[in-house]
C-alpha cells in the first residue's frame, strides 16, 4: 500500500534527481555548445541560430515538464501532510 510518506520520499528524489538533470544540461549547453552543434551537424541540415533556439526550447521544455510533473506534486504532499 502506498502512503501519503512514500509518495512524498518519491517526488522528493524525482525531484532532487531531475534538478540535477537540468543543471547538468543547462552547463553542458552552455559550455560544449560548440561541440554538441558540430556533432548535430553532421547529422541534420541545421543552422547555428536553428540549434540554439531548440536547446533553448528544450531546457524551457523540461525545466517547465520538471516543475510540473515534480515539484508541484511535492509541494502539494507537503502541503496536505
């Protein structure tokens, strides 16, 4: 049976281990920019401004996907316990 304690413990480490899945994205993007593009090109036709504006969408994606989906729930479990 799950408790109200478990799922709380559950989005608290979802949470801790999707945070550092951001930050650890949005360092790498913004310090191996360069090489992620290179790579990326020789897969796809892409222009340089085209790259950039998807890893933007991207870490605005999953920062607003990680809020959702992680911290507010836990919020909320804080919140009613």
């Amino acid at each position: 049976m799950i408790t109200i304690e478990s799922l709380r413990a559950f989005f608290m480490w979802c949470s801790i281990i999707n945070g550092g899945m951001l930050i650890l994205l949005s360092v790498f993007i913004m310090t191996a920019s360069n090489m992620t593009y290179a790579t990326h090109k020789k897969w796809f036709k892409i222009s340089r401004e085209t790259f950039d504006v998807a890893m933007y969408s991207f870490l605005g994606l999953y920062k607003l996907a990680f809020f959702i989906f992680n911290i507010v729930p836990y919020i909320a479990l804080l919140i009613i316990f």
